[in-house]
C-alpha cells in the first residue's frame, strides 16, 4: 500500500454503557500519522466487578466523510471481551487511513479523525450476572423421634 505525504490526526475515545461494570479508556490521546501507515493504539480494559463480564465494542468514526477509509485491521471489537473478575487487559487496534482519502473531494482536506468505542454487555452476560446464586441444599431433615422430650 502506497504511504502518502500527508498526514491525519486520530483521536481516541472511549465509553462504556451505563450498567456495565468496566473501566474502558484509550491508552493514548491522539496520533499524528500518515495516510495509507499502518498504526497501533491502545486501549485498555478492566472488570471492576466481582462477577465475569462479557461485552462487545461497537466502533464510530467521525467525520463521517472518514468512515469508509478507516481501516481496522485487528480489533478487539471484531469478538466478544470477557474479562474476569478485577481482571485488567490491554485492547490493541491496529489501523491505517486508505490513501483513497485523498481522491474524495468530500473527505481529502479531513485533518482530523475520530475513533471512538462503546463497549456494551452482552445480553448473555447480564443474564448470567442477574440470576440469583443457586440456593444450598436442605440439610438432612430432622428424624421426628430425636426432636420430642
């Protein structure tokens, strides 16, 4: 793939739905980097809950006019996360700007671009972490004749 001359600025941004118990934040504020290079950014997760928690990233690029020349090449948001409990991992994306860019008279003069996630329980997940603990079973009922005097 042909690097141009030109370079973007990509910001990171990071979310998290209202009810999932996860810290999600982006590793790195900004890159400066040329269109049509390969990049890595990185993101990181963590699982504040004492419970496992699944979730999946949806992804939004920003201006739109960007979207179809972002590229993701790996991406934790191509799968589910499922995180253990406290358990904290880096989110990895790696990603390049197609150099198409530059021959869209509606995106070619773009200088910034937005990545922006939102990681979101899967219904499994919050299934899993609402159903109440499995109730211990009885103990050995009381023989009637050891409880009279």
């Amino acid at each position: 793939m042909k690097v141009a001359g030109k370079s973007v600025t990509i910001r990171f941004d990071a979310n998290v739905a209202r009810d999932m118990p996860w810290q999600f934040k982006p590793m790195q504020v900004k890159q400066e980097v040329r269109i049509g290079q390969r990049q890595m950014a990185r993101y990181e997760a963590q699982n504040l809950s004492d419970q496992t928690v699944t979730g999946t990233a949806i992804f939004n690029v920003s201006p739109e006019q960007a979207g179809k020349y972002f590229n993701k090449i790996q991406c934790f948001c191509f799968t589910e996360q499922t995180l253990q409990p406290g358990q904290k991992i880096p989110m990895p994306v790696i990603y390049y700007v197609d150099p198409a860019i530059l021959d869209d008279p509606a995106a070619k003069d773009i200088a910034e671009i937005t990545l922006s996630y939102t990681f979101n329980e899967t219904h499994e997940s919050v299934a899993a972490r609402q159903r109440k603990p499995v109730s211990q079973p009885m103990e050995k009922p009381l023989d009637p004749a050891q409880t009279r005097r």
